[in-house]
C-alpha cells in the first residue's frame, strides 16, 4: 500500500488540508498506516501533478493562505481500481523482536526493562484507541457502511495493541521466572565458543 492511497481513502470522506490531513494520519489513520508532517505535504504535492487531487487556496485574515486538497475523479477511480487488488500482508521488521532473540547475552535488567518501555507505549496507545471507540455510541451492527469501515479499522488497531500487551506481560513473567545463573551460562558458552572460533 502507498501513502497516496491512504491519503485518497481520507479525501474520500471529505476535503482536507495539509495540515488536517497530518492531524487524521495521527488521531485514527496511526493504527494502520503512520507518515510525517514533511511526507504528507510532498506526496501531495505529487499527487496534484498526477491529478489525483486538486487543491483550492483559502485566503485567511491575518494568517498565511491554506490550501483544500479534493479528491478528483482520477484519484477515485485509481483508489477504487487499488481496492479491488488482492492484498499482501505487511512484512514485519520489529527490532523488539531481535533484542529479545538476543536477550540471553545482557543482563536479565536490560532486556525486562526494554520490555517494560514497549509495554507501556503499547498500553498508551490501546488507551488512545479506547477513547477514539467511544466516538460510536451505536453497536458495530447498528452502523452505517461507512461507519463499519472506519470502526474496523479502529479494532484492528485496538487487537493489534492489545496483542503486544499480551505478548509484553508473558515475556516479561517468562525472564521473571528464568535465574541470573542460567543466564550467565548461556552468555558465557557463547562467548567460549566465539573465542574458540577466533583461536582456530
């Protein structure tokens, strides 16, 4: 998926300017798809020229000018046609994950204490994600279509967080239960066998 076709999905729902469009990345699109201030004004920028949007300049007392970008039939049909392709999922690239297939190497502190910083970023955001949840006062099944996608969206983020919590408090009860004694021996092969390596 390409960063225009998030932008197109979002102008879809109504026009935005740049600015408001960073600010929808960041309070509801962030679950499923994360850009900069700086991407966001550049790929619009880009996009303009491949007219799939268009752009309307604001005039604003006492404030610079601001610019309403629009989708454009062009940009409808190229999301539309992007829609209708079979999707991929996301390869994953978690560097956690790679601290923690090395974790027997550090102190059992070191690793429980990067754990703990993912697991409370993790459960910030899930709380972010509540509160956004409470912004449909219906049942999902009393929702209008477009209401459904937006709420599906906003659950798969909410999972997601959930799930790394999970993951978080089983990893961190898992090292808990493991002794320094067992550790400093698995560190210590390691290092044997690495000095043995280099001797030969």
């Amino acid at each position: 998926m390409a960063l225009a076709h998030t932008i197109l999905a979002t102008l879809a729902d109504a026009p935005h300017t740049g600015y408001d469009l960073w600010k929808t990345f960041e309070d509801s699109v962030r679950c499923f798809w994360k850009a900069s201030q700086q991407q966001i004004y550049r790929e619009l920028g880009k996009m303009e020229k491949q007219g799939l949007v268009t752009s309307e300049v604001i005039p604003q007392v006492g404030r610079p000018d601001k610019k309403l970008y629009s989708i454009t039939k062009e940009g409808l049909e190229e999301l539309i046609t992007w829609t209708k392709e079979p999707s991929e999922p996301t390869a994953i690239r978690e560097d956690l994950l790679v601290k923690v297939k090395a974790g027997y190497l550090l102190p059992r502190e070191a690793i429980l204490q990067e754990l703990e910083h993912r697991r409370q970023i993790h459960q910030q955001q899930l709380d972010s994600y509540r509160a956004k949840e409470q912004d449909f006062p219906k049942p999902p099944e009393k929702l209008s279509f477009q209401e459904k996608c937006r709420y599906l969206t906003l659950k798969r983020g909410i999972i997601y967080e959930s799930e790394w919590l999970d993951w978080c408090d089983e990893a961190i009860a898992l090292f808990q239960s493991s002794g320094n004694c067992q550790q400093d021996m698995d560190s210590t092969s390691v290092l044997l066998q690495l000095g043995q390596d280099i001797s030969c």
